[in-house]
C-alpha cells in the first residue's frame, strides 16, 4: 500500500427515490440492481487508478461553485472559432 494515499471518502447506500410508491417486485428489482451497482463500485475501488479515476468523474459530475464576481474571458486573437487551438 502506498503511503501517500488518501482514504477513500466514505460511501452511503444508495437511496431509492419514491420507494413507497413502487409495487412490491419492482422494489425487489430495484433494491438489487442498485446492490449490484454498489459493490461493483467498491470493487472498482480496490484499484488505485480505478479509485482516482472515479473520483475525478464524481469531482466532474458535482456542479461549478457560484461565481460572486464577474468572469473575464481572455481570447487568442489568432483563433478562428471557439474551441480552436493555436500553436
């Protein structure tokens, strides 16, 4: 184990939305899908890269801090459309 590992954030069963409302199999199905989903992720887990790479896909996932000022786009007077790269 490396030394300079962080440990992993903890994680929480997930919950089912509106589970009370759902007929008994489909809350049968639905618990089960959502356990297989669960230990497939701690599975992934155990790998180092798997780890960091679900951790940033999470980070990614997580919605951008509202800014309290306003932001200043800078653009290369060189580039042709958004999105183009010179170099």
């Amino acid at each position: 184990m490396v030394a300079s590992m962080q440990p992993a954030p903890e994680l929480k069963e997930p919950k089912v939305v509106k589970h009370d409302r759902m007929p008994f199999t489909e809350r049968m199905v639905s618990d089960a899908e959502c356990k297989q989903a669960y230990q497939q992720v701690m599975g992934m887990r155990q790998n180092e890269y798997q780890r960091q790479a679900l951790d940033k896909m999470v980070a990614s996932m997580q919605p951008a801090p509202e800014l309290k000022e306003p932001k200043v786009v800078k653009h290369d007077r060189r580039s042709l459309f958004q999105g183009h790269v010179v170099g």
